[in-house]
C-alpha cells in the first residue's frame, strides 16, 4: 500500500504485531482485482493470528477486531481466508468487508448486493471527505470523480473496477487503486476504534 495513508491506520493502542503486518508487503493491495492462491506471504504474516493479537487493550467489541482481522487477509491479497471471517459478522462493517472482498475476486454483481447492505456505514463518510482530493490528483476522468463527487458511491466505483481492471495502462487504473487503497484504511481505521472501544477516530 502506498506510503501516504490518509487515515491514523496505526493508532497506539494496535499490538506491534499489527504494526508488522499493517507495514509489511507494501506490493500487496495494488491489484483492483486479485485472482489465484493465497500469497504464502499472507500466510506467514497472519497464520494463527486471533483478532486480541491486534490489540493493546481489551477487545471491546469481538466482532469489530474480528472484522480487522479480516480486513488484513484482505490487504494481503488472502480472500478465501477474509471471506471465512467476514462471512459469519452481523451488520454493516461485515457486509463492507463483503462487499469489497467479491469486488476483488471480480464478483461485481454480488459486491454490489454487500454495498447495498452497508449504504449507511459511517466510515463511508471519511471515504467522501477523502477520496474526492487524492483521487482528483490522479484523475479527470468524469466516470472516476463522480464515484466520489459528495457522498462516496461504491457501486459506481465497481463499475470502474469492473471496466479498467484488466488493463493497468488505462489512466484510470492507479486513481482505482488509490480509491481502493483509500476504502481500506478507512474502513479498518473505524473497525480499529470500535473493537479497542477507543474515542477520537476521525469517523
């Protein structure tokens, strides 16, 4: 994932364990759509992690780190392993993980059955406030921008993956792979929180 992480994905209550992992494999997450085996990386980084390994403090909400846990067999490529977790959590922090598990394996239509069972998600809100600056660095594309132009639209987003993800010279793909990059951090910025039941995030 790119070095310039718009979102405190490394509060101070994370275990070092979790810091490890969150910095390891920067190469990981850069494809829109990722098909084949689970990279033996993944394997080695987060084999025999339990989601009160992630944290400092008690966990305070289970489902919430188990969702972390999820979220970072997902930002390492692993999505059979993020589906085994993510199928099982009620609400919608689960479907978002859902949601943009089957958008990486190249399952649109299902991507969108999940966004739509997660439209009300409060880290949506720091995907808006976000992503319209750093992806319009990238982009004028009108297709791209109106996917974040006022409130973050995810499934106009999977329409874009879903047309530029087989071809990475398209000037569209790395504003993609941005927007995605920024979808992740928000999302596993707000789980971060909730599960460690800690105030001050910024969603």
């Amino acid at each position: 994932m790119a070095n310039n992480n718009i979102t405190d994905t490394h509060p101070d209550f994370l275990s070092p364990l979790a810091t490890t992992i969150l910095r390891a494999r920067p190469d990981a997450y850069q494809q829109l759509v990722f098909r084949g085996p689970t990279p033996p990386e993944a394997t080695q980084l987060l084999g025999g992690v339990k989601p009160e390994h992630l944290l400092q403090v008690p966990v305070q909400a289970r489902e919430e780190a188990a969702a972390m846990l999820g979220g970072l067999w997902l930002r390492h490529d692993a999505l059979h392993e993020c589906h085994e977790l993510v199928q099982d959590l009620i609400g919608p922090t689960g479907a978002f993980w859902h949601a943009i598990m089957h958008r990486r394996e190249g399952d649109f239509s299902n991507a969108k059955y999940w966004y739509a069972r997660c439209a009300d998600h409060r880290a949506m809100r720091l995907i808006s406030a976000m992503s319209l600056d750093v992806v319009g660095r990238d982009t004028t594309d009108a297709t791209l921008l109106h996917a974040v132009s006022g409130e973050y639209t995810p499934e106009a987003f999977v329409d874009i993956v879903q047309e530029v993800h087989k071809t990475p010279e398209d000037p569209r793909y790395a504003a993609a792979v941005r927007l995605q990059q920024i979808e992740w951090e928000a999302l596993f910025h707000h789980c971060a929180y909730e599960a460690a039941g800690a105030a001050g995030g910024l969603i």
